[in-house]
C-alpha cells in the first residue's frame, strides 16, 4: 500500500457490491493510488459477490458460498482500494462533501471526506409490516448474509414445511431451491398468477408448471400475519383466508431502492424511491455524486419513463460506466428495455419490454398475439414447446415486448427481441430476421419469427 | 377438384421442396382455385421436406423419415394445388410462357403454360470431376432420395469406415451422423481448418473438437480420385499424399445453384451462379417470373454484394414472400446477415455476418477480438467454455461479424449479433444491451457483450 502519496483526490464508494466494486474497479484501472485514493464502505462481511446466485446456492446447485464472491475484500485491497467491511455509511454531508461512517461491531464513527462519491447502497427486501415478520424462521435473501442466515435456519430446523410469499423471480427461484432441498413448498402470492413480470396469460402457464413441480402455489392471497410459536419461531403464513404451516418462511415479494441516506441527504429520487441520475450515472444536479445498481432508477427505453431494476447485470453495467466517467474517460449507459429471464426448474421464462398494463399506462395502443412452437424442429429430439407473446404498437408495428415461457432453450431467445427493441425494430422487419437455423437449435421459422409474422399480419389488419 | 374452373391464371412452380411448396401454399391462401389454377413440378418423389434434416436422419436422431416431411404431397393436392411428381421440366420458354415437362418414368413431354412462373429449382451438390465419383457407395446428402439412398448403401456395406469429403456444414454434421452410427470417420478437407465459414482461428477450435470425438481430421488435402474394387464399388479416397480406404464415401463439398434451366432461357444470373431478383423476389427484368430458395443469389447486407446461401429457413421465407405476390399482395425479403449454426455432437458452431476475408475482399478495414467466457455463471453447474470472436469497422465501430464455438447455449447466441448487424449497431452500442441475464443463463457479462466491450475498446485504442 502506499502510504506516503501526494494527496490526489479521494473516492468513497458507499456499498461494496456489484456498482460499487465494479465503479471502484474501473476507476483504479484508469488511475493509480497516487492520483485517485479510493475508500469504500460495506456494510457486510462480503464483496463483489453475486446476489443473483443465492437461491442457487440454498438450492444445492451451488456448494460452495464463495464461489459466488467474484472478488473478495483482500483481492480488492491488493489493487489499492481501501475497503472497510463492517461499516456503514449512516450520514451524507453533501455541502462538506464528507460521509459519517460507523463500525457495526464496535459503534465507532468517523468521518471520512471525499472529492467523489459513489452510492451503491443497494435495495432491500420488502417486509411485510406485521407482528412476526422479523421471527426467526423468517428470511429476506436479498445478501450473501441473507443466505447465509437462511442456510444456517434450515439446517437448525426438522419441519420440512417452507411457505414462500411472494411470486416474482425472487420467489420462484426459492420455491425451486427448497423443492431442490426436499421441501414441501407453498407460494402465496397476492397477485392473480405468479411472475407478474409477465402479463397474466403467461403467468397462468408458470402457475400450471410450478403446480407440475409439487409445487402448491396459492395465488390472490393477501398475508395478513406471520404467526410464531410459543418458542416465538415462525409457525405459519395466514392470509385472510387461510393459515399456511411453516416451518421456515422466505419473503421473495420484491425490493426496494435503500435510499434513506440519499434521501436524507436532499438527492433527487424518482417515483419508485430510486436515486435519479443522468447518462453517465452521476446524481442529477450534483457534480461529482454518481450512483447505480439497485439504489438507482434506470431509463426504460421502450416506455420512456424510469423504472426500478435490481438486477445484477445491470449494477455491473452501471459501475463500468461510473468507474470510466470518475477515472476521466468517457462512458454512458443508456437505458434498459427490461429483458429478464429466470426458471423454475425446466421451466424457463423471459420477459422484455412492455406488458399489456405497461402499455397501457404510458398511452400505448398494440396488438397482442401469442403463439405456440418448439425449441428445435418438430421431429429433432428433445424438441420442447415454446409460448412466445408479442405486442407491437398499432399503425407504427413498432415491437414493444415479447414473453417467452418453455423449457430448455427458450429464455435466452428473448435476446432476439431485447436487441431489436433497442434498435426500435417494427414486427414486420423482425419477420425477415436472419436468426441461426438448423434442426438441433430451431424449427426453420424460428418462434420468435413466427410470433412477429403474426403481430405484423394483426397491425396491417387493424391499420 | 374443381375441374370446370372458368380459366383464371396459372401459376406453374417449378420444384416441389421448401421455396417451391411455400410459394405455393401462400398462394393458395391468397387466391382460391377458381382464381387461380397451380400446377407444381417436382422431379422426385417428395415434397416439402427437410434437407438440412437429413444428417440427423442417417444419423439415427431422427428415426421416421416421413417426420422430415412438412408436407406431403396429398396434403397439397388436398389444397388444389396440381402436383406432379417425378415430373422434371427441361426446358423454359420465357416468350411462349410455358414449360416442357419429362415424366422421369415413362419418359413422356409435354408443354404446359403459366402466367406466372415461379423457379424453385433448387441446388445441386457438387461432385469432383473425377472417375469414380459416381461409384456405388459414394453418396451426396442433397434430397430426401440421396438420404435414402446413403442408408440403403450403408445397410448393405459391412464395412465401418466412411470418408467425408468436405468440412463445411454438411460434412461436419455427417460426420457426427456416421460416427453416431458406429463408423469410423474420416473427413478429407481442402482448406486449412475444418468449417470454411469461419475464420481459421476459430475452426481450429472445431478440428480440434472433432479429433476429440474420434474423427480423424485431414486438413489442406486435395481430392485426386475416388478409387473403386473390382465389384465397382468405392473403396478409397485419394489424395496427392495418400489413400484412405473407405466403404462409403460421403460428398459434402458444398452445394451450387440448380439454375441450368434459367440460365439456358436467358434469366439473369449472378457471380456465384444463382438467379438474381428484386426485394420481392421477381427475377430481374422479368415482370411474371419469381425465384427462391437454392437457386438463388441473396443480398448480404453486411458486404452489399450478393451471395449464395443454401438453407432451408431462407428459402421458407422466400416462398412466403414470393406467394404473398404472387397471390396479390406485398412482401419483400430484404436480405441476409449470412446467419449460420450448427453442432457436431455436443459442439455448437454458429456465425453472422463476415469473416477476415469477406471484409477484406469487400475493401472494410477493422479490429478483430477473440474472447473467452461461459454460458453460464461460472459457479453455475455445466458453465461451459465458450469462444467469441466479433469484427468491428474501423472509425465506425460498425459490427461486422460474429463467430461463436462453444457447448450447450453457444449457438444461438449468435442471434444477438444477427439482430445487431441487421439493425446496424455499433460494437459500442452493444456493450450495453439489455440481454437475458440470470446464473443459469449467462455470466452478469453475456459472452456477446463481452466481446463487444473489447471489440469497441480495441477501435477507440485504433482511431
């Protein structure tokens, strides 16, 4: 380490996660410790690890925690990033352009300043407030912390009975991975099908395959308690309804951006409670604040209004860009068109772009269409049905969202759409797409053709 | 049938398989017998079938041979479409609008005249002008009676060891067909790498595959003779070095334009061979004559020159289109990427756009990255190594071409650059799109953005 430099200017990074390692990365790769000190605050005890693997870690697919770290705290340290573990950043003073910052073990604070900040606070689980929801047997599985905890809870318990609130991607990775670890598992979920990401059509086709799985799958039901047991451990999951026995419960019903720091601080946020930046990630009308990952709202580029996205491809996204811009080159991120893709044992599912109800309320008019095909030619083995739904704007035909949910060989083909949304591609000129074709890998018009040559057909017949 | 039709127009379609059949279906949806009468010529015994089907056929992944069939010949009679099999028209009258047909069989002609007129001629395999290139147990793999025939060569031969002449799609995919079938493979190939489509570097990574599956790779070796025993029948392949002996011998030397019809009427032809058409696949210069399929030169958009390009999901859309105009409508096939994939065995082979020696045969100068990554999250069980290389122009950052070797999830990942080159994208742009990203899917960094990243990074560094 070199202690002795010249002062150069200082970066704090708040948040030792995908944004902000990624942003500390790419910034130390463009200058040395004697231009640029960077010190980073991590509330927890890991770095740089992917949050998007935990259900498969709890699930057994992934045996050891670590694999999932892409970059461990003394990794980072050895590139001259001074990384404090354990400490959180409890204060921003943006007009003395300095962060208070307290050890979670001993309680101490301590002042740090800066010439350059970065907010990478993240999101957090959405806990339902009601008594219990804090009982232990109750778990968010938002960190590696998280999943460590939950781990630790399953092997203390005998009860194989898990309830699952919550239905997104969150919920039904963890349905899988406890069904994975033998579980008898129940998803309650508030909404009228699972993985509201899609439109509810589609929904109805994951309900059927988590059903297929052994998987009970309650939807329209609304938690109304965590009830615990005289040992004050969950014991059941009640709706208005109904109880559900439990013996560990996962909350999986969504995040939200953890802004309180920001907020407290004045920083602009949007209407989703996440931070507001500009291309090139800083913090609207703040010099030399940047932000991204989960704490941030990101330009949807197909609705044209900001929306909430934790996902980890796009933190990574986010830190490259704000590493470029704080180390003085030049980066932008543009915006997303919201392709998301998740399973639930076989069952593959993505989504991008618009559904019916985005559409709707951005003032969009389109046709829907659905249709039905295989992962390869009909006579190839393996050959497995596919459920594409497209909608394409009426008069324009411009693409605005496809759905894909079908086993082996249907998610990544959301790919297709999610880069001709970006290129504002109409269906009629998707219907000629010079996609890969050969019997192991596609019916000769590929599904997702199949799908545009019926939406451009539906908005010429309704022009 | 409606045989008292008060006389419409005629369209004869000249070719029974995939553009033929296409065209005339659509026609057919578009105009009902009355309106106008459809008499289609095939010269063997099928129709609508699968050739790119065939290798998994004679490999034994496909058991029925009637499941390579979409369509069979009943089927398009029962459609009012005028069938006529092992008909084969030698000759076109352009001026008399009409065609002389030979019943294969009997030998019997007679002319028939159209209105319009549709070429679906197809391609030919290319066989060495060499003595024993027709020998019994040398086979090409072009129809549906050449399939046929190589496995009724093969039930009649005890022998094990089969020789592949040729390295290019068809003669890979064969040799995973015979070794799938207990042969001892041997592929004799010109060039310096197995799958000329791909730039040398990247087909390394094919033979290298290849010799792992047990084929014996032959590189820079030239064909000199097809040797035959004393019953006739082939028993070695040739070169200037050496012999290989071999009890069936397949050509896969690639394919050319079935056009000695066309071209003896004075239809235009290009450079490789192949019909030329407009967007709407009417022959250049010939307002009642429409072309499709294998028979045809294609626009690559990337390179703006024609190419020629035998594949069946091309030749379904050209019929599509041709019978939407033939049947009064409008559609047009604006052109290719030059889109390809294919396996041998558990290798996934896939490219888009150019390679080196396209670009520079057509005078773009620009930066090639190779890189290496997963399909999945690498702590995600089966990830699997996974090669890319991507083109991008020089100054424009322009992409120009992918190629991707890899396992399971390689393939198709090429769509991504597909829809990319067709939209015009920059390797810049790209590094930010919103592909599918989940741990069972894709590393937080799609291998395609990847490269991407280093592609842009390489032509910043060069402008």
């Amino acid at each position: 380490m070199n202690k002795s430099r010249t002062r150069g200017e200082r970066l704090v990074v708040i948040g030792g996660d995908a944004a902000g390692m990624s942003a500390a990365s790419q910034a130390r790769r463009l200058k040395g410790p004697d231009e640029l000190e960077i010190v980073a605050f991590e509330r927890g005890h890991f770095t740089s690890y992917s949050a998007c693997g935990i259900p498969y870690w709890v699930g057994g697919d992934v045996t050891d925690r670590d694999r999932l770290i892409a970059r461990t705290p003394e990794e980072h340290r050895a590139r001259d990033i001074d990384l404090r573990l354990r400490t959180e950043v409890i204060e921003l003073d943006l007009d003395g352009q300095r962060v208070r910052a307290r050890d979670v073990d001993s309680g101490a604070e301590s002042w740090t300043s800066y010439d350059k900040l970065v907010i990478a606070t993240g999101a957090r689980p959405i806990r339902p407030d009601m008594p219990g929801a804090d009982a232990p047997g109750v778990h968010g599985v938002q960190t590696l912390d998280d999943g460590q905890e939950l781990l630790d809870s399953l092997a203390r318990t005998r009860g194989r009975r898990a309830v699952v609130v919550g239905a997104g991607y969150i919920g039904v990775e963890m349905a899988e991975a406890l069904i994975n670890r033998g579980y008898e598992v129940t998803v309650v979920n508030r909404g009228s099908e699972p993985m509201s990401t899609l439109d509810p059509d589609m929904g109805r086709l994951v309900h059927e395959a988590m059903e297929g799985l052994g998987i009970t799958m309650v939807n329209d039901a609304e938690v109304t308690g965590i009830l615990t047991g005289d040992d004050g451990r969950v014991r059941a999951v009640a709706t208005r309804e109904r109880e559900f026995p439990a013996d560990v419960v996962v909350l999986g019903i969504g995040v939200r951006p953890e802004t309180a720091l920001a907020r407290a601080a004045g920083l602009p946020l949007g209407t989703h409670g996440g931070l507001l930046t500009d291309r090139s990630m800083r913090v609207r009308g703040h010099e030399n604040v940047w932000a991204g990952g989960d704490c941030v709202e990101v330009l949807d580029l197909v609705s044209g209004q900001e929306r909430h996205i934790a996902l980890g491809t796009h933190a990574n996204k986010h830190g490259q860009v704000i590493g470029t811009n704080v180390g003085g080159g030049y980066a932008t991120f543009p915006g997303v068109v919201g392709t998301a893709v998740s399973k639930v044992c076989d069952l593959e599912i993505a989504r991008t772009g618009l559904r019916e109800k985005d559409a709707h309320r951005v003032g969009l008019r389109f046709e829907a269409v659905t249709i039905e095909s295989t992962s390869r030619a009909g006579y190839y083995p393996n050959a497995s049905p596919m459920t594409v739904k497209m909608l394409a704007e009426l008069r324009t035909g411009r693409l605005l969202g496809v759905q894909i949910v079908g086993r082996e060989g249907a998610g990544k083909r959301v790919d297709i759409a999610a880069v001709a949304l970006t290129a504002g591609m109409t269906a009629e000129q998707m219907t000629t797409l010079d996609l890969g074709y050969a019997p192991p890998f596609s019916p000769v018009w590929d599904p997702v053709l199949v799908a545009a040559r019926k939406a451009a057909a539906k908005v010429r017949g309704s022009a």
